[in-house]
C-alpha cells in the first residue's frame, strides 16, 4: 500500500515515516500513527503523520503493518 494516499491509512497503523530534518539523508522513522496530519486525499511526497511516540511528525514512506486493524 502507498503512503502518498490517505485512504490507505488508519490510526494505529505501524509505518516508516521520514522526518523534516532527515529529508536529505532519507533516514527513516517507524512508529504507529497517532494523527493524520494531512487534509488532502493525497500527496506526492507522502501524508503527514504523527506518531504515538513521541509525538514525531513526518511524511509516510511505507505502510509495515495493518493487520491488528482486522
């Protein structure tokens, strides 16, 4: 599943998320979704997310785990 759409996405999801002062680098974050920051149905460079740990905020680069959503 793609992280440039927001229907694709749920709280509670474990992601991989890029924060701002890592965009150059492209290191990557993983944390659960806490807030889906982004009111747009899409984005190119992915959603802004929150993360229930600690509160990080960046852009989603990969969807790890859904299945606890079932």
């Amino acid at each position: 599943m793609d992280g440039k759409n927001r229907n694709n996405l749920q709280i509670g999801m474990l992601v991989d998320i890029v924060l701002k002062k890592d965009q150059r680098t492209g290191k990557l974050t993983r944390g659960h979704i806490k807030r889906i920051l982004t009111n747009s149905s899409q984005h190119p460079h992915g959603i802004k997310v929150m993360l229930a740990e600690g509160d990080q905020v960046g852009r989603v680069q990969k969807i790890i785990e859904t299945d606890h959503l079932s």
